[in-house]
C-alpha cells in the first residue's frame, strides 16, 4: 500500500509596512485613548500602508521573502493561492496580480476568502495537490490592507485592525519523515455572517453614490457576538483536535492562533492549558491583519526559538462568515 504523501512548510516569507500606528496616534482621529484600546484588545500599535499601496504588494514582497528563504526562483512555483478580503480589485484574482509581479510564469492560481480564517484555509487547500501528488510547490499567500475598507471615524474597529501579509512554501515530506500536516478541521456556520461584514461592493449591493454615502464599503461589527462566537468555537475546535489526537497542551511546542483579540487568545490557551510562554502572541505590536495574522505569528515563533524542526504545533483561527478551522502540524524546518 502506498504511503499517503504528506505537505509541509518549508519556507516562511512576511512583509509589514514600515509605516506604525500606536494608539496615541489614534487618538487625535477619533475619540479613543490608549489604555481604552489595551484593556479591550491588547494591541498597542499596527502597520499601516501608505495611500495607494494594495494587498498585492504587501503579498509580493512575503513571497519573494519565502522564495529567497527557500533558495528557488518563481518560476518554480506551480500553485499560488492567495487568501485576502481586501483584493486589489474584484477580478482579476490577486494570485493573478502577484503571479505578474513575482513572474512566477509556471504557475497558475486562485484566491480563497474565509476572512480571518483564510489563510489556514488556504494552507490546507494547497496541501490537498502537495498530497495527491499532482504539486511539488505551492505558494500560499496571506495578504491584507485592511486600513482600505476602514471607517475612519468608527473608533470600535479602526483600532482593531493592520495590515501586513505573509507567504509559506509547501512541498512534500521525504519518505520516513514524520514531518507536515497531520490533521485539520474546518467549519463555517452562514448564520454568523450577519455580525462582522462588508456590505457594499457586490452583487447584492453594486457601488453607488448611495452606497458610499451610507458607508457600505466599510467593515461593520457586532463585537460582542463576534467575541463570544470566536471564545467558544476556537476552544471548541482546538481541544477537539488535541482529544482527536490523544494529546494535551503539554504535548504542543507552542499554540498559534488568529491574532484578534488578547483575551480571545488567553481565553482558548487556558482551556488548552497551556501556559503563556506556549502560545504565541503579536497582537500588541501588529493588531488584526486577517489573513495575516497567522503568518506573522509562525514568523516570531520562529525567530524567538519557540517552533523548531519537529516541534508539534496547534493553529486555530475564526472569521466572518462565521468561519473556523483548527491545523495540527509538526515544524518542518
């Protein structure tokens, strides 16, 4: 019987802009204070792009950083996939975009949107052509200007949210090594979708001077039932995966977890159980940069020597839509 071959991690490539936002910056915008903004969310400053700059860029550079990492060129890249809510435009697809930009001219690709959710999504999509063995290398991509669907005068989300992205290689594991992707688990539940959207732009509603005058090219949130969701469903999914597995939290070398809120994170690692220096936090210095978070996370667990080769490794996250999803891995590099 032929062994199922298994998708790893090679490479990890991110990219933030160099413009930072702290929260005292914020409150000569809107009617905010620091201590406010730290008690609610734990985020003291974010990355901000400059006027103009668009998801693709920010994505570009990740990849090109993933590339270098890794020692290939672009056009060794078969599959990109890219995971954004904020495209450069509807169509063509930001793959597309980035593809051009990083003349991967070997590689086709797509963009998969599940909101904060999306980039574990979108690794484990490009897992399922590592492992069927039709791939050798896909480019996953995470990548978001959330500062471009902002209300800047709504102080409850323009606090919240950064921008940043970040690009992981995927190949297959060698015969014998016991390295990868070993498990994950998603949900959506369509319910939820009315608590944290972007109602303008689509089909339902077309751009329109009404539209804009009535701020539907904005996120809107209902925070509180964004919180709860998000506490009880990344517990859920998470203490699922470690029981589906026979593990507890002292089996993981560290919990990655979107990156949406200090205590939604606190709240899920003490069910866990696991204790602070295993669950990695960046939020303070990054804020919530969606399909970025995650990327951004693996990237200071690596550079603070809390995920190494063969370390195992829970990720979790949770978006509009509602979306979920839990990835069980064990550190490739």
């Amino acid at each position: 019987m032929t062994k199922k071959l298994r998708a790893k991690i090679t490479a990890l490539g991110t990219y933030v802009p160099p413009r930072v936002v702290t929260n005292h910056d914020l409150e000569k915008m809107v009617a905010t204070n620091h201590d406010w903004i730290v008690e609610r969310t734990g985020i003291h400053e974010r990355h901000w792009v400059e006027p103009g700059v668009p998801s693709s860029e920010l994505g570009a550079q990740a990849a090109i950083a993933a590339l270098k990492q890794r020692g290939i060129e672009a056009s060794d890249i078969e599959l990109i996939i890219v995971s954004t809510v904020t495209p450069d435009m509807m169509f063509p697809s930001t793959a597309c975009v980035i593809q051009h930009k990083i003349r991967a001219n070997k590689a086709w690709g797509f963009d998969i949107l599940a909101a904060c959710s999306s980039f574990l999504y979108a690794v484990t999509t490009g897992a399922q052509f590592i492992e069927n063995g039709t791939h050798k290398k896909v480019l996953v991509i995470g990548s978001d200007v959330m500062t471009s669907i902002l209300n800047p005068e709504d102080r409850t989300t323009l606090v919240l949210f950064g921008d940043g992205a970040g690009a992981v290689l995927l190949e297959p594991a060698e015969d014998g090594e016991d390295l990868g992707l070993i498990d994950y688990h998603h949900e959506i539940d369509g319910g939820g979708g009315e608590n944290l959207y972007m109602p303008g732009g689509g089909s339902l509603h077309p751009p329109s001077h009404e539209t804009v005058n009535q701020k539907m090219h904005y996120v809107h949130q209902n925070g509180q039932a964004v919180f709860k969701f998000a506490v009880r469903k990344m517990e859920e999914l998470s203490t699922g995966m470690l029981a589906k597995h026979n593990l507890t939290g002292d089996d993981l070398a560290c919990f990655i977890s979107h990156q949406a809120n200090m205590r939604i994170i606190d709240a899920t690692a003490n069910k866990l159980g696991m204790p602070p220096e295993k669950v990695i936090k960046n939020i303070h210095k990054y804020g919530n940069t969606t399909a970025a978070t995650i990327p951004l996370a693996m990237n200071d667990a690596i550079n603070d020597g809390k995920l190494k080769k063969g370390d195992l490794v829970l990720f979790a996250a949770v978006g509009a839509g509602f979306t979920a999803g839990s990835v069980l891995m064990r550190w490739a590099y």
